[in-house]
C-alpha cells in the first residue's frame, strides 16, 4: 500500500479511514487527532499543569512523550502496584522515559506503603481490577491535589473507551454514561479535571507511534487482566470492525454528539461532598471509599 499523501510506501494501513501512511504523514495524522481531540472537547488551558498518569505501557508513555513535545508544563505519576516482575518491569520504564527526556516522575509504590493489589484483593475477597481501580483512582486525586496539578491526563485509547462505552451500553450503566466525558469536569475541591487526549487514537495506532518514535514501554499485559470483562468486549467491537471497519470509530465518537448528554449528570449531589475524616479528600461520606476499603483490609 502507499501512503495516500506522498506515495511514498506505507508503514501503517488503516483500513477505518481506507488509507495509508509513511511514518511522516502518519505522525501528522496522529498529532491532527490529538489537536482534535484536544481542541473539541477543550482539554487544556494557558499554564495548565498537567499530571500524566503513566503506566509504563505504551499509551501513557506515548501521550506524556507528545504533550512534552508540546511545550506542555507535564510531570508523570506512576503507581507501582505490587504486582512482582511486571510491577519492577513497567518503573523501570517510566524510570527510563523520565530520565531521557528531563522530566519528573512521581513513584508512590504500594508495596512501601504495605498495601499491593494482591493483598488488597484477597485480604477484602475483591476482585484485583476493581480494587486496583479504586486504589489508583485515590492516589492519582490525592497527588494532583496535594501537588497543585490543575489537569490529570490519561492515556486511554479509542479502544479503551469504546469498550467502556460498550460495557455500560450492554448494562445501561447511566452512572457511568454519565462519566464518559473525555474531559471530566473537577469534582469538589479535591478531584482535578481529566482529559484523555488519545481518545480518537486506536490501540494500533498508538503501538505503531511508539514504535516509529522509538519509545521504550512494557509491551507485557498486567498478569491480572485475564478474564476481564472489558477484554472481552474489546474482542467483540475488534470482530465488528474486522468486518465492518470504522464501526468502533463511529460507536464511541458519535456518542458525544448523539447521545451522551441523555446522560449528563445532574449537580444536585454537589453540596453533600464534604470532606473525608481520615485523608481530607472529597467523599459523600464521613470516611471515602478507599479509607474504607484500607479498614477492612486491616
Ligand atoms: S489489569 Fe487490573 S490489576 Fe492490572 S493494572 Fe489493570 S486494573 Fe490494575
Ligand atoms: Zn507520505
Ligand atoms: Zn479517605
């Protein structure tokens, strides 16, 4: 295949836009969805700081390595998770990265505080991913706000998200609906903005960034995905666009404009946060979720 702007011969085919690349205009494809994205959904501010939340994966290292090529006041927030070798592996990358290009990362590692996933879950007989969810939810909060970070960016794919939007569609979730922004207003005093700049960017895409720009990540899945829910559901939406490609595009972006403000939600709660009696962040409840969940691991 040739690239549809030089003819030059393609290093990427994406078959959703029925289109080839060279690594040049490739790259300027991808830095015109993150500008799009950007630019949409409004996600960053004269003088923002920005958290990046890194996982040493390829998304969060890809996204952190563009918004410092931007100019972009960024600084990554890693959470090691206590998750053995892949844990030591995926530091070692954000490490890495950081070092290469100047920047500060913040490391909190679970195991040093006494609570890695694996304890977690089975001390409170959850299920890893939910917990893991919850524990890095706090940290990434409590960070951004103790450190006066005014926006937290994640890496999140289109693939992520149009999974996520497919899990709460089969459940009608309107909760979750709700919070499908990819611009999440802040949340009381304690809970930052949150922007997912990759939102418009497939898992492939990402990769074949990564890889053009020479971008060291873990390639590894964390051992505790298997069986995941939002893994089947990536499956599911990939057969479709096997055979009807851009249906994965079309599901998730079309959202905003059709559906997603059936689900807004309401700010009626908002006056009911009030602050959490052991660590101060927002809670609706005297204690949060996650000190709770830190007393019934103890
Ligand atoms: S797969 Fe589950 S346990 Fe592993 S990083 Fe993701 S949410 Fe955490
Ligand atoms: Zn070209
Ligand atoms: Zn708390």
């Amino acid at each position: 295949m040739k690239c549809i702007k030089c003819s030059e011969n393609a290093v990427i085919s994406l078959y959703r836009h029925n289109a080839g690349f060279c690594k040049e205009h490739f790259t300027e494809y991808f830095h015109k969805q993150i500008n799009k994205a950007a630019k949409d959904h409004k996600m960053f501010v004269k003088d923002d700081k920005v958290m990046v939340c890194v996982s040493g994966g390829k998304d969060s290292l890809v996204l952190w390595h563009i918004l410092h090529s931007y100019g972009l006041d960024t600084t990554g927030m890693y959470v090691s998770l206590g998750i053995g070798e892949y844990s030591q592996k995926s530091k070692e990358k954000v490490r890495k990265f950081a070092e290469k290009h100047g920047l500060k990362a913040i490391i909190v590692d679970l195991e040093e505080k006494g609570h890695p996933i694996p304890m977690l879950a089975s001390r409170t007989r959850r299920n890893a991913c939910s917990v893991c969810g919850q524990v890095k939810r706090h940290y990434f909060n409590k960070v951004a706000f103790d450190e006066g970070f005014t926006v937290v960016a994640t890496g999140h794919n289109l693939d992520d998200e149009a999974a996520r939007l497919f899990g709460n569609v089969l459940r009608w979730d309107t909760a979750h609906l709700g919070k499908m922004s990819p611009n999440l207003p802040e949340d009381g005093d304690t809970m930052k903005r949150k922007v997912k700049p990759l939102m418009r960017l497939t898992e492939k895409e990402v990769a074949a960034y990564a890889f053009l720009h020479g971008i060291d990540y873990i390639p590894d899945e964390c051992p505790m995905s298997k069986g995941a829910s939002s893994l089947e559901y990536k499956k599911a939406l990939n057969e479709l666009e096997s055979k009807m490609p851009g249906t994965k595009h079309f599901f998730y972006l079309e959202y905003f404009n059709l559906a997603a403000d059936r689900f807004e939600i309401k700010e009626e709660n908002k006056d009911k946060l009030k602050k959490c009696l052991k660590c101060g962040m927002d809670s609706y409840l005297d204690v949060c979720s996650f000190c709770r969940l830190m007393e019934k691991a103890e």
